[in-house]
C-alpha cells in the first residue's frame, strides 16, 4: 500500500513538508536577485505544487503528498526554518520510505522533487547586467565547454536561455539534492 495516512505522524509531516521546502532551499540558494527574486521564484513554487496536484504527476504517491503539501499552504511561511538542514531532512525521509513504499513511487517522487527545484531556479536570471565581466566570461566560457562535450558525446544541451536562468549556486543546491536522492542529473 502507498497511501501516506499509513506512515508515522512524524515522517507524514516531514512528507508534506519536503515539496515546498525544495522550492525554497533553491530559492535561499542564491540570494542575488533580492526580493525580487525570491517573490518570483515562490510564485514559481506555489504553481508548480498547484500544477503537479491538478493536472499530471509520475505516481499515486506524488500526487497524495503534493495534495497534501497544497493543502497544508497557510503552514508554508512556518516551514522555512532551519531550510539548510533540508539535505539530512530528504535522508531521513528516503530511509524511513524504503520498505514502506514502493521503490517505484519513492523513484517517482524524488524526480518530481527534482523538478521542482529545477523550476524554481529558472523562475528569476539572478545572471544580469550587474554581473562583473569576469563572470559573465566565466558562464559563456562554461556554456561553450558543454556545448563541445555535447557535441562529441552526443548529449542534449538545452538553450542558453535555459542555461542562464540557473545559477551557478542554484546549480550546486540541485545537484546536491540529486546526489542525495541517488539520481544523476545533467543540467
């Protein structure tokens, strides 16, 4: 059975929790575009949780908990304490699922976070006309880097609009998060 009313109260509200706490782990990953950012990429967040319960999700399981998550909304504010032990919190969750739900639907729902954060990252270019030149030189130099290892490995590059809109930090915080669930991501 992988229905979330069958775990222990502790772990269902860590559960339900994680979601939204994704999105703002990304979010307070990269501080650079202020306010601003931040009330973008929580926009970005809210819909992304509102899409996922509305129209499509990997899994039974994802769609309970992003049900749950929408559901438990005016709580969100309150669960952004402590938002830099969210790489332990997604530990303690995979091992208190493995066993209880089924390795498929854990699989599914860890991608879902993923995806999550990767919206929230692309929601706000903390990459501006601000940047210093030697910034700005470093991500192109990147950006042409993978393009040639694309290239030759055959690999699918996204734009470089794409590309832009996700921070170096930003980047690191998905990619820990993807080491932490096990899953490799090419970005």
């Amino acid at each position: 059975m992988n229905d979330i009313q069958t775990l222990s109260p502790d772990i269902r509200e860590l559960l339900i929790r994680i979601p939204y706490r994704v999105g703002l782990y990304i979010s307070e990953s990269d501080q650079t575009g202020g306010v601003e950012s931040t009330d973008v990429e929580r926009l970005a967040l809210e819909n992304i949780v509102t899409f996922y319960v509305e129209d499509t999700v990997k899994s039974e399981f994802s769609h309970q908990v992003m049900n749950e998550t929408l559901v438990h909304k005016k709580k969100w504010a309150s669960w952004g304490e402590n938002i830099h032990t969210l790489p332990e919190e997604c530990l303690k969750l995979s091992d208190a699922l493995t066993g209880v739900i089924d390795m498929r639907e854990i699989f599914a729902f860890k991608q879902n976070l993923l995806e999550i954060a990767i919206v929230v990252a692309q929601a706000y270019r903390e990459f501006d006309k601000s940047t210093g030149t030697i910034q700005k030189l470093q991500v192109y130099l990147s950006l042409l880097l993978r393009r040639i290892r694309a290239i030759f490995t055959g690999e699918e590059m996204q734009s470089n609009e794409s590309l832009l809109n996700i921070s170096a930090k930003e980047r690191s915080a998905i990619k820990l998060l993807a080491d932490t669930f096990g899953i490799d991501i090419k970005f």
